[in-house]
C-alpha cells in the first residue's frame, strides 16, 4: 500500500509555518512524517520529544520532523529505508512543505515520475495557504492557487469582511475546482486538508459556467463541456497540447466521458499528469465531459474545436 503525501504550499506570510505548526500539535496526526525546509522555523520545541540526529526530531504527538537537505526523491528515499530499519516511527503519511516561493509543479513533478518514489508514494492532495488580508502575491502565489486541490484563506480573523469576499470570489474564479476554507491562527482540521477528493462536477457548474473569465495576472480559467470522447485520441491531444503549451497551462482538471458506466478524472499540474482514475459511476445525470484548463491565454472555444478534430480523426 503506498503512503499518501500531502503538499503544503503558500506565498511567504500566508500562514503556511502556522497551519503546520498546529497540524504537528494534534495527537491525531501520530503516524505523519513532516518534511520542511528548515525545522528552526516551525514552533516545534515546546512540542519535541527527542532529537534522532542532526535533521530528525520525534514529536510528542507522534510526528517525525525532518530537514530537507537535498532532493526531495532521496529524502523520500531515505525515509523508507530508516523507517524498514526502525531508525523513525511507522509513519502513514508524509507531509512536505515548500518555500514560501516555490514553484510546486517540479515536487508534484517528483512525486509522479520518480519510478521509487511513486512506486512506494501517492500524491493525496496539494494545499495552498492565502494571506487573507493581502491575497495574492504576485505570480508565485497564483501558481500555487492554481495548482491546489484545498485552499486554506488564512487571518480570518483580522480581513476585512468585504476584503475576503473579493478574494473568495478571486479565488473561485482563478482555481474553481479547489476547496476553499477560511482559518485563524491555522486551525482546520486534517480530515478536510488530507481528503484529495475532487470537487463535484456539479458544483463546477455553479462556480463558473462554459467559457473563460479574465483575472488578475494574466491568469485565466475556461470549463470545456464536451460529450463522449475517444480515450486514445484524447491523451494523444493531451499529451501535445502540454508539450506545446506546457508553460502557460497551470492545471488541467475534470471528469471525461470515454463510454464507461462512470467517467474518467483527468488531473494534470503543466506537464505533470496524474494517472487516470475511472470512476464507477456518474455523479448526476449529466453524462457530458467538464473539464476545467487553468493558465495563460486560454480561449474555451479554440480547445474545443482542437479536441473535436483530434476525436474525429480517431473514429473515422
């Protein structure tokens, strides 16, 4: 069975040293290896019940700390082997944090490609902490909105009701398929960060709609309604569309009709691409294809008729 790995991602002061702290704090999150980049800034001492060596720290609460060092794939690495040799504590999850400007698309990249890594680990879901009183910082910080499943909107407490209404709705607009929820002083509760479960294509109707809006920093989503599409035709076009516009698409992210008794979720962070879930059945009575594209100069219309031509040549 593979070991779920969770991404903790977000802008520098967007609360994501916070929320981690509060994570390491719960007695429920025993069994969970913490990778980040630099232990002396989580608020863990208080919390430590002892030091392994130079890099690892045991928590009271059952968590195992280490330092990132290197490459993430040999420190993934390196954790199976200790954790086979009884160095650290049975762990059942992993959860890495990034720097606060970090591009989260090569650690996703990592973790789908290294032939151990995903062999023996699974990306669960990405999370991304919002300043709520500031928003988005910059085109760091909406790549890593794009990219994320859940999204933690941080200092709920001191933003402006008005103020987090707009960056909700920014937020909704920018990555339609996350969950979004506000906290103070990082409390939310694991079960919802951990839960990767995809947002309900229904609701993706209701956020958005067929085609595109424009936002902020040259940033745009677009939803494309398709129906039935021919699975080998639709991974070669997905495959050359990425290799050619791989840059300016952030996420790619739906259900696709192939003709089973339940869709196909199609899950791609730019070049990354998860592997295809198949689902057993359809969610609602809506059996068309809702795929939503996340990026630079995107235009619904455009990716539509590409598609179509790509399916008709391939039932021809």
């Amino acid at each position: 069975m593979k070991t779920p790995v969770v991404l903790v991602t977000g802008f520098l002061g967007s609360g994501k040293t916070t929320l981690i702290s509060r994570l390491l704090e719960r007695p429920d999150m025993g069994e969970t290896a913490v990778i980040v980049n630099e232990l002396g800034e989580i608020g863990i001492d208080h919390h430590l019940l002892r030091r392994v060596d130079e890099r690892t720290v045991l928590l009271a609460s059952g968590c195992v700390c280490c330092v990132l060092r290197g490459d993430l794939a040999d420190e993934l690495r390196d954790l199976l082997d200790r954790r086979d040799a009884g160095e650290v504590p049975h762990f059942g999850r992993v959860v890495i944090e990034t720097t606060g400007v970090a591009d989260p698309t090569p650690i996703v990249m990592t973790l789908l490609s290294d032939p151990v890594v995903r062999n023996h680990y699974e990306l669960e879901s990405v999370v991304a902490t919002v300043d709520g009183v500031h928003g988005l910082n910059g085109p760091e910080s909406v790549k890593q909105v794009a990219v994320a499943d859940r999204l933690v909107i941080t200092k709920a407490d001191i933003a402006a009701p008005g103020g987090r209404a707009n960056l909700e709705e920014q937020l909704a607009r920018l990555n339609p398929t996350a969950h979004a929820r506000a906290a103070t002083f990082g409390e939310v509760e694991p079960e919802w960060l951990f839960d990767g479960a995809a947002r309900d294509p229904r609701d993706i109707d209701l956020v958005r709609g067929p085609g595109h809006r424009e936002l902020d920093h040259d940033v745009r989503s677009c939803v494309l309604y398709l129906d039935e599409v021919d699975w080998t035709a639709f991974g070669l076009w997905l495959t050359m569309l990425l290799q050619a516009r791989g840059q300016d698409i952030l996420r790619v992210k739906g259900f696709l009709n192939v003709g089973g008794d339940g869709p196909v979720l199609v899950n791609c962070v730019q070049h990354a691409v998860h592997p295809p879930v198949h689902l057993d059945e359809w969610p609602d009575d809506d059996r068309r294809s809702r795929l939503v594209f996340i990026g630079r100069d995107l235009d619904a219309e455009r990716l539509r008729e590409s598609l179509t031509a790509f399916d008709r040549v391939a039932r021809s």
